[in-house]
C-alpha cells in the first residue's frame, strides 16, 4: 500500500523525505517489498529517502510485493509526489572596510537582486543580477532581492538604504582651526584671521550658523587660504566648517 497525496508538500532544505511502502495485509512481511524511484532498478527496500536539493520536482514512486514460494509477484503500485521547497528571503548584512561597505547576501538557494530599488522581474530578468559574491559599495544603495529555486521563488524583500553617507560616520578629515586677531582700543578683537590646516577633501564653512554642507546654502564658501573676518562690535562669530570628500561628509562647529 502507497499513500497518495493530491497536494504539493513543501520542505525545507535542511529536512530529508521518505517514500515508504507498507503491506496491505497481515501475511506480508515488510522484506518482501521491492521500490523503485523515478524509473530506477527496483531494490528490496520498503523505503527511499531524498536529500538536498535532488528532493525537490515530481517523483514517481513504484512499490510491489515479491512473491513466496508457489505465490508470484503483486502488481507494481505507482504514485506520483510533488515536492516543493520551502523558500525563505534571503538575508544581507554589511561591513564596514576602508571607506566603503561590503554587502553579503546569504540564502541557501540562488538570490536574485536589483540595487535601484525596482521589484526584481523574475520573468524577463532584465533589472536583476544573480550574486555570486560580496558586493562593494561607494554610493547609496537600495536592495530588492528574492530566493529563487527553479520556476518557484520567495517573497520579494526591500533592505533599507546602504547610505554611505550614514554607514560612514567619519570618513574625512577635519580641519584644524585656527584662529587669531588683534584686540582694539575699546578691548573688542578687530579683526580675525582665520587658518585650516590638516584636512582632507574639499572644506566649506558658514559663519552664521547655518550648514556647510546643504548645497543649496548660498552662504556657504569654499576654503581656499587664510581670510581675515572683521567682527561688529562683541557679535558672537558661528563658524561652522563642513568637508566633503569623494561623497563623504563631516561637520563640525566652531563658535567664537
């Protein structure tokens, strides 16, 4: 006797499964029952176990009853299993090394991703790449990836930004301030002059506040050498200084 399935059962990659004939009546001994897997030689076994990824398709599984004595063979039973995969999303981690990030993608089936943020098109495959190795990153990032096992595959899953102007929290060199002046008659500093020194990549500075990294902060300027700044009587000076360094950024502030 062979149990039949009329639906696919789904297992997970680490887990084997067994085909197992048993005898249909009481006289039989198990030892006389021969299996065959997917047109395979019978052997004189009551059960077959699949491992790995060779379990996973549609098995044809034939049993039948060698006979005793004057009494001849039974018939050949044959049923026919579908066995599916069970198919987690894959999962990405990043490490930080020497100014970029690399992103490891593991899954124990194949992973097909996009880094532009698009659903990955598992028919055409025309915006996903199969990994195969770590990848390295200099810029944002956006991952959309999916497991895929044959014509079956995960759920699709969205890996936050990989934003190297988050992941890298100081990736530039600041510059060294220096600030020097003269104090006039009535005891105010008249005039100062203000050095960087030590820096790495471009330096942009404000001196009201404001941020010297926004683009569009049209009181920002670029650092080029040693200036002088005149303050107005005992105003308070914000000198805010930024570096931008091949898309990294640091910032710090300077009050006087």
């Amino acid at each position: 006797y062979v149990y039949s399935l009329d639906e696919p059962i789904s297992v997970p990659l680490d887990k084997n499964i067994s085909f197992q004939a048993k005898p249909s009546k009481r006289n039989v001994n198990v030892n006389q029952i021969w299996t065959s897997i997917d047109g395979a030689p019978f052997v004189n076994t009551s059960t077959v176990t699949l491992t790995g990824t060779g379990k996973y398709g549609e098995h044809v599984f034939r049993a039948y009853v060698k006979g005793l004595n004057a009494i001849g063979d039974s018939l050949v039973v044959e049923r026919v299993f579908t066995i599916n995969p069970v198919l987690p999303p894959p999962v990405f981690t990043f490490d930080i090394v020497g100014g970029s990030a690399t992103i490891t993608g593991t899954s124990d089936f194949d992973i097909l991703y996009s880094t532009d943020g698009s659903i990955p098109d598992l028919i055409n495959r025309t915006n996903v790449a199969m990994y195969t190795k770590p990848l390295k990153i200099t810029k944002k990032t956006i991952i959309k990836a999916v497991a895929v096992f044959e014509d079956q595959s995960s759920d699709i899953v969205k890996f936050p930004a990989f934003d190297p102007d988050t992941l890298f929290t100081t990736p530039t060199v600041l510059p060294i301030v220096t600030l020097s002046g003269s104090n006039s008659s009535d005891g105010y500093t008249s005039e100062v002059l203000i050095t960087f020194e030590s820096y790495s990549g471009v330096a942009y500075y404000t001196l009201d506040g404001t941020d010297p990294l926004d683009d569009k902060n049209l009181s920002r300027r670029v650092y080029v050498e040693p200036f002088n700044v005149l303050p107005i009587g005992n105003t308070k000076m914000y000198l805010n200084v930024g570096v931008i360094e091949e898309g990294k950024r640091s910032a710090s502030t300077y009050n006087a």
